[in-house]
C-alpha cells in the first residue's frame, strides 16, 4: 500500500508537470489513482448523505476535476492549496467538526491552518470578483450534491 501511494504521488506530480493533456486521459488516471488508493469518495448527486469534511473534500475536488488526494498533498500549487482552503471554508460552514478534524481529514493539517483557510477565502471573497463568483457556484454545487 506504501508502495501505490509512492506510484500515485509520482503519477501525479508527473501529471502536473504536462501542460496539455486530454481531459478523458486526465479522468481516468485519476479514477484509476482513487480505485488503486481504495479512496471513497461521494457519488454526485446522491441525495441524503452525511455531511463531512470528507464529503465536502469530493465535492470540492469534482468541482475543479482534481482527485481528493490531491487536496492532501503537500504542494504550494495555487489550484490545488484554493481548493484545499475552499474545502476548509465549506466544511466549517456545513458540518459540526471541529477545526482539528477538519483539518486532519482535509490535507492532514493544524487547526490554525483550517482556521487561516477561512480567513483567507472570507477575505479575498471581500476583494476578488473571481474567487467570489467560484465561492457562489461551489456552494450551489455543494448544496444540490447533499
């Protein structure tokens, strides 16, 4: 199991480095990570499931087309740490868990991480149209998946 995770991350980080690849190959590489990792992750669009921080992170995660385990990887790649900060943000706002636990199921980080995610997504929501508009369509995506 150490093993595939090491294959994945390598995948992964090969994957990255590619500036144009098609977006079906992109797809099933990723299923294939998620299937070899043995992730669950949500079905889209299943009615009545129970909100977690997990569940929030594959939601997340289908919105921008990434795998959830990408969230949890340790890169400073701006697509990937505003998804990581999204799924934080959301996940406060729509469970119960503490900030620890979201952290720890989301990216394996401290608290006071979880807590500068909030921070940093209520303040550029304050100052950036852009990332307003990717909070709005993310909550309605959230919202109509649970």
């Amino acid at each position: 199991m150490k093993n595939d995770k090491l294959i994945v991350k390598l995948l992964l980080k090969l994957f990255d480095s590619i500036e144009e690849v098609d977006d079906d190959f992109t797809k099933k590489l990723y299923v294939i990570c998620d299937r070899r990792l043995k992730i669950k992750d949500v079905e889209i669009n299943t009615n009545n499931i129970e909100i977690t921080s997990l569940n929030i992170k594959s939601l997340v995660a289908a919105y921008f087309n990434m795998a959830s385990i990408r969230l949890d990887f340790k890169t400073k790649k701006r697509q990937v740490v505003q998804a990581r900060q999204l799924a934080h943000y959301f996940s406060i706002i729509y469970t119960n868990e503490s900030l620890s636990e979201i952290g720890k199921n989301i990216g394996g980080k401290d608290h006071s991480t979880v807590l500068h995610s909030k921070k940093t997504i209520t303040n550029l929501a304050d100052t950036d149209k852009k990332i307003r508009d990717i909070i709005n369509k993310l909550d309605v995506f959230i919202k109509s998946n649970i």
